[in-house]
C-alpha cells in the first residue's frame, strides 16, 4: 500500500499487477427482468381463456361432432371424411380450390411484384399505389357485388361484355339480324339450305339487284340505317338489301318505298360455279356494288352470318367461366395488397448491389432476374404463402358472383361447409368434418409463415 500526496492510501497491488480485492467484496446477485411469473400469469390468463373459448373449443368440438351424422345421435366415425372423397359434387370442390391454390396466388404475387418494380420508375407512382391498393378498402361480399354487375351478360349492362362487343365491333363490320328473312312468296329472294338468302335466277354484271327482308326487329335495326335507296343500272353489279316494310302499312311489296329503310352492315357475296367471286358490305342505305368482277352470270347470296345474333360477349357467369371469373375478382381486391408488401421490401433493397451489377453491363433485365428477384425471395414467399391461404378460406366471392344455378361448378371448400351445414343442408356432421379438412389444408401454410417470421426475428 502506498500513501499518495493527499495523505490517503492507494489499495495495495495483487501479485497479478492489479488492485487487490478485499475479503470485503461480495458477487453481485442476478436480478430478474420483466414480472414475475405470478403476474406474467394474471395478464396471460385472460387472453388464453378468450383463445381456449373461441379457438380451442371450436376446434375439438368440431373433431367430436365429425364422427357422428346430421343429427348427432348416430355414430358414423370416418364415415364423413369418406364421404368427402367419394361423392363427385364434393370432389369437383376440391378440384376447384386446387385451381385456386395453383392460379390465384401465382398471379397475384406476380402482379405485386410487377407493379411494385414499375411504380419505382413513374413520377405518379403514389397516385399508382392508391388506385391499385383502393379495391383493400372494400369488403369481399361489396367486391362480390361490383363483379356480379361487370359479368352481367348484357353488354347494355356489364362493363366486361360492353368492352369486349366495342372491341369486336371495331375489327369486325357485320350486323347480326336474327329472325330476318325474305318475304313469304317473295319472287325475286328464297332462303337456302344453309340459312342463306340467295336469288332465285342468276344475275349479270350492270343488272341491279333487290333483296327485301323482312322479320326485323325494332331493337336490332341500327342506330345509322338510312333510308333505303333504290340501285341503278351502270357499271358492275350492284343492289339494295333493305327492311320491305312501311310502319303504318302501305307501300308496295318488293319495291323500294320511300320510308323504309336500308340494311347496313351486311355481307353480300357474288357467287360463280360454287365459288365466292366477290364480296362487299352494304352501306347505311343498304346499298351494295361489286366493281371489277369479270364478265358472266353470278348468284348474289346473303351468308348465314347476317342472321346470327350479333356479338354479345362472353358468357361470364356460365359453368365454363365462372371460376376464372371469380378468381379475377379475387387478383383484383388482392393485388394492392401484395404490390405493398413486395413495395416494401424492394424500397429495403441495397441499392449497391443493383449499381454494381448495372456498372458491370447488366441489363435491367439481368438485374431484375439475378439480384432484384432474389433478394426479394423472403417477402415474395411470405406474400405468396399469404395469399395461398386466402384462396383456401375464400368465401364470399364465390356466394356473391356465382348465380344459383351454377354455383356447384364454382363451389369451393369454404363455402360447401357453409351450404352443408347452415345453407340447407342441415348437415352438422358433415360441415364439420368439411371445417377439419379445411383446417388441416390451412396448418402447413399457417406453420410455414410462423417459422419463416420466427427465423428473421432471431
């Protein structure tokens, strides 16, 4: 021990060359962090009571009531659960939730991730992300709704028809009038074999032709038909296709009136030995004319594709289409959704490793597939994995869209076990054998994203 200027003593140096410590010195004890468990419990109780009432008991509740039948009297063991896989109404739900697993989430996340690289590159990106990610404010049953109306057949009505008919009706000039035809005893037209209007005797070239139709009906006539105009004799053949019919009565049968009118938009062929030699359109005034056929005798013929009934669109709502459609709606509230998430992650990105690889001659693609990609694999398969077990729980989508009629082509799991047990069915065992299934197709996805969120955290 040494003694310093200010009178006091410096403790005295171990053999180590440190202060020594003295028999004085006791450990420090170890305090505990957080409540102890006794508190720790009182807080935890509650919540796991709420869970153990709403989760838990449902769940054994459901196992047990699996095992008997609609009345819950009779024990049936597995005899539910064998019945899922044996009867074709609940095997064609099955298909159709497969369709969903594979389809939904794989355009989905695709799409986020397309309009998430995009949005990064567009001065209006916000604007972008909130009319993507507005359908996320709408309730699946008000979704149901808008979509019910877009896949309404008539074009009049659903905006997916209305689209499809403009862009039809832009490449495509012909006019369907269906329950047309030539006037009953009519000497100059008949109608063929085939549903095609013809002339009876062959024409030549500078001989005018007239076609008269009748049985049209007021709502297919064209909003741009003019008045018919009779055709003169010149040049090539020529004719008039027009509705022989005079409102209030009158006018002369096979004749040209002043008040009717023309036919436009229909097909007119010149036909030669079976051959088409020609083919024109006729105007608004129903007017038509073939310039430049060679010299000889042709059959003017009215194919049978002017009496069809003109483009309606697609049938939206029908057993072909009904579940692609529905999905569709179902890309279309969750799109916002994953672009977000992908958003986030990509804004997260080092942007580094994205310059190096651009200074290295990387094209944009290049980077996109080999960096951009991969480092966003987490949040693609955390979105991806999301999305696969919303497709096995969706509901009101298929209950809203799908009409009556076909909805056991769109049925899917969630909403059978619905049907089954409160829907009409009156099934309880059933149902609840469809809830167990259900479940057991959820856990390993819901196990999946536990485990992935629990590896980023540590």
């Amino acid at each position: 021990m040494t003694e310093r200027l200010d009178g006091r003593q410096d403790p005295p140096a171990d053999t180590a060359g440190g202060p020594a410590t003295g028999p004085a010195d006791t450990p420090r004890t170890n305090k505990r962090l957080g409540p102890t468990p006794k508190v720790a419990i009182a807080f935890l109780l509650p919540a796991a009571l709420l869970l153990g009432i709403w989760v838990v008991y449902p769940i054994v509740y459901s196992i047990f009531r699996s095992l008997f039948d609609s009345a819950g009297n009779g024990f049936v063991g597995l005899g539910n659960y064998a019945t899922i896989f044996t009867d074709q109404g609940m095997l064609t739900t099955i298909r159709n939730n497969l369709i969903w697993v594979v389809v939904a989430p794989v355009i989905v996340t695709t799409l986020g991730l397309i309009f998430a690289v995009l949005t990064e590159r567009i001065r209006w990106s916000t604007a972008f992300k909130l009319i993507v990610f507005m359908p996320m404010a709408v309730s699946l049953m008000a979704a149901g709704v808008i979509f019910r109306l877009v896949y309404e057949e008539n074009p009049d009505k659903g905006l997916a028809n209305a689209v499809l008919t403009t862009v039809h009706d832009t490449f495509s000039s012909s006019q369907g009038y269906p329950e047309a035809r030539p006037r009953e005893g009519d000497q100059s037209t008949v109608a063929g074999q085939n549903g095609a209007v013809v002339t009876k005797q062959p024409v030549q070239a500078g001989q005018p032709v007239l076609i008269p139709i009748v049985g049209v009906k007021p709502e297919v006539m064209p909003g741009n038909a003019q008045t018919a105009r009779a055709p003169t004799a010149g040049s090539g053949l020529s004719g008039t296709v027009w509705f022989d019919f005079t409102p209030g009565g009158g006018g002369q049968s096979g004749a040209v009136d002043g008040t009717e009118k023309g036919l436009p938009g229909m097909s007119v062929e010149a036909v030669q030995n079976g051959q088409v030699a020609a083919t024109a359109t006729t105007a608004e005034d129903g007017t038509f004319r073939f310039d430049g056929l060679p010299a000889g005798s042709y059959v003017v013929r009215l194919p049978q594709s002017n009496f069809e009934a003109s483009f309606g669109g697609l049938t939206w709502l029908g057993p072909t289409l009904i579940t692609p459609a529905i999905i569709f709606a179902f890309v279309w509230v969750w799109a916002g959704f994953a672009m977000v998430l992908i958003a986030a992650g990509l804004a997260a990105i080092p942007r580094d490793a994205l310059e190096a690889a651009r200074i290295d001659g990387a094209s944009e693609w290049q980077v996109f597939r080999k960096i951009t990609v991969p480092l966003l694999s987490p949040v693609l398969l955390v979105v991806f994995v999301t999305m696969i077990i919303n497709t096995l729980k969706v509901f009101d989508l298929v209950f809203i869209i799908a009409p009556a009629s076909v909805q056991p082509q769109a049925n899917v799991v969630a909403l059978e076990m619905w049907r089954v047990s409160f829907g009409g069915g009156n099934n309880q065992g059933l149902g609840s054998a469809l809830a167990i299934f259900l479940l057991i197709l959820v856990l390993p996805f819901m196990i999946m994203n536990i485990r992935r969120f629990r590896r980023e955290d540590t």
